[in-house]
C-alpha cells in the first residue's frame, strides 16, 4: 500500500468515463487538492464561505459596500499578495546578487538547511530567508490598515460613521459631526502607525539580510522567524512541529505561519476600528471574530479529523482511510492517485478498475464534502445570522434600558 501515490496512468482516463455530474466533481476535487493552486482554491472557499451567506443578511447599501470590500480585500492580500511581493519585489532585491549555486538552495526549507547549520550556505541563506519573510510582514499589516481604510471609504461614499446608522439600526439616521472626525482621525492615525510598522519591518529585514551572515544574534533570530518551535521546543519534535505549522513564516508562498500573522493583525484592526464606531460595532465584531479567524487559519481542517475518527469508528470509507493510515506521510491518497488503488481493489476484490475507482471516488467526495458543507452553514450562513440578530437585539434592549 506505500506505493499508492504514484499517479495512475488510467486516471485521466477513469475520470472522462464518469457520467458528466461525477466528472465535474472529480475535476473540482481535483483542483481542490492541487497544491500550487492552494491560493486559488482557499480565496474560492473563503469567499463562499464569508461573503456569499453575508448577502441574505445585508442590512443597508453601506454595510454591503463595507463587507464586499473587506471579503474580496483580505482574500487578495493573504492569498496573493504574498507571493506577489516575493516574487516582484523583495527577492529581486534581496537575491540579486546572491550566487547561482545558492540562489537553487534557498527553496529549501529552514528545517533542511539548518541539519548543516554550521555551513557557510546555511549562514548566509538563513539570514535572507528569514529577512524574506519579515517583509512578507507587509501583508499583516495592510491586512490591519484594511478596517481603518474602509472607515474612511464609508465615510467619504456614505457620510456614516455611526455603525447604528450603517447597520440601519437606528432608523433616524442622525450623525454627529464630532463622531465622524473622530473615526477619521484615529483612521489615519492608525494608518500611519501601519506606515510605521511596515517601515521597521523592511529596516530589519535589510539589516537580516546584509549582516546577518556574520552576527551570531541575527543567526538566532532568523532561526526563532522560520522556525520558532524548533527553538522553544527543541526536545519535542512534537510540539515544534505544531508551532512550527502555524507560526513559523518558512515558505516563500502563503503558508500557516503567514495565515495566523494576518489573523493576529486582521483582529487588532477589526476591534480598533470597530470601537472607533460604536459599542453594537465592537460587540458584534468581538461575538464574530473568533470564530471566524479561526476557520481562516484551520480551514475545514479540524472538523475533517473528526469526521474521519467518526467514519473509522463506523467502518466507512475504509479503503481510503486504510490507504491514509499506512501511508508514511498519514496522508490521504488525492484524486490523481486512485486509478493506482482502484487497480489493486480490483485484482484484491476480483471487480473492475471503474467499479472500484467510482466507490473510492464517493469516499473521497464523503471525506471532503461534508467538512466543507458543514463549513459553509455554519462559519456562513449561521454565523452572519447570529451577529447580525444579537446585534439588534443588544441594540434594541439598550435602547428600551435608556428610555425606560
């Protein structure tokens, strides 16, 4: 069973045969789990899952306009920008004159690199990689600056600042000048601390890249960048992997680490803004966003495990979890790899290849589906119903408190 993901020659092959619904779901599944399209697919699934159910729950043409411009906004910084500024910008500057040789060993991982760490390669490339990652920094922080900018959008399109007015929770509509200058002030205020931020992000990063070769402090702190848990735990390989995963910045693509910076900043711009505009504001966003940022960094993740744990408990999708749990990564075999399987269940099961291709294609479609659909009820529909109904009904409450 280790020799399963080899990519069956017949696979292209046993997809064209399915009838033309399977053949579509395959084809998205197969997109789904294809790793240089991990962008494309996660700014898919979060817009469906963010902002599709948001558009039942509008409550004015302001509060569209804000949703729409935050949703499609923070799924083109994290899921783009990144590799945008690596590739564009930063390691044209960084890189330029590093030597060929080194310039094919910098995609290596920190991990890898640093099982030589006494290498002069190593000591020079940690350096760049780590200073790399700081200035992929630049991404969190207009993830931040995003909250403040639509403030000031709704400000200048709508004349709001007040969230009672934007939310259409107060039907008079009255808004206080001094309000509105206080919201625009503190929006530039904090765009500026932004400009800030990203500035002493850069400063370090060229001070990373140009001296840390040679400085032993900057070695330990390109290292601790990469790869934190492999610093703080260094007796538990356990344990570092997992800091590792979700907040080491070691990819020159969008990766975990870079997710949970974006949410870290996403949450500190969310609340400081939100403030800015009223208690209903930061009330709603502070029940949300919890929820909401952790679905960012674990995807449906999470709830496929323990959808698997309740099928394996069950005795469904055996062969797919069987296949799963010998193989020496625990990974599951993707689309592209189960002609090879389906081959071997049929000479096991005396069956034909497209029979046996067409069961595993259900489990597949069972494993993915169910985590994604309950994802999209209820990280979408379900939590833009509850904020939106608690927040008038918090609204509606204060306000019979205050006349009463």
């Amino acid at each position: 069973m280790n020799n399963i993901r080899v990519e069956s020659p017949n696979c292209n092959n046993l997809i064209e045969n399915l009838p033309k619904r399977s053949r579509f779901i395959a084809k998205c599944i197969n997109l789904y789990e294809d790793e240089n399209r991990f962008a494309e697919v996660r700014f898919a699934q979060d817009t469906i899952v963010n902002w599709v159910p948001k558009i039942f729950f509008v409550r004015s043409m302001a509060d569209f306009s804000e949703m729409t411009f935050l949703e499609f906004a923070e799924n083109i910084l994290v899921y783009y920008g990144g590799t945008f500024l690596y590739n564009k910008i930063f390691s044209k500057i960084f890189l330029k004159k590093l030597a060929p040789e080194l310039k094919e060993k910098i995609s290596l991982s920190a991990t890898e690199l640093l099982k030589n760490k006494n290498s002069a390669a190593t000591k020079k490339l940690i350096p760049l990689k780590a200073a790399l990652a700081v200035c992929g920094l630049a991404i969190p922080i207009a993830e931040f600056s995003l909250n403040y900018i639509k403030n000031l959008l709704t400000l200048k399109m709508f004349r709001q600042a007040d969230f009672n007015n934007i939310a259409n929770l107060n039907k008079n509509k009255r808004e206080s000048f001094q309000k509105q200058e206080k919201v625009k002030k503190s929006a530039i205020n904090h765009l500026k601390l932004a400009g800030g931020l990203l500035a002493g992000a850069i400063g370090f990063a060229t001070l990373l890249a140009t001296k840390g070769k040679n400085s032993k402090v900057l070695q330990a702190a390109s290292e601790f960048i990469l790869t934190p848990g492999s610093k703080l735990f260094k007796n538990s390989p356990a344990k570092a992997a997992g800091i590792n995963k979700y907040f080491g910045l070691d990819s020159s693509k969008l990766c975990r680490g870079m997710l949970t910076a974006c949410v870290i900043a996403a949450g500190f711009g969310y609340t400081g803004a939100a403030k800015d505009r009223g208690k209903q504001n930061f009330l709603e966003v502070v029940f949300r966003l919890p929820l909401v940022l952790f679905y960012v960094v674990t995807g449906s993740e999470m709830f496929e495990k323990a959808y698997k744990h309740i099928l394996r408990k069950r005795g469904k999708c055996t062969e797919l979890l069987e296949a799963e749990a010998q193989n020496p990564e625990k990974q599951m075999p993707k689309l592209k790899e189960l002609g090879e399987l389906a081959t071997k269940l049929a000479a096991k099961n005396n069956t034909s290849v497209e029979h046996e291709f067409k069961k595993l294609l259900r489990q597949k479609m069972t494993i993915i589906g169910i985590p994604l659909g309950f994802s999209l009820l209820f990280m979408g529909f379900f939590v833009a119903a509850y904020s939106r109904y608690f927040t008038q009904y918090r609204y509606d409450r204060d306000a019979k408190r205050h006349n009463s």
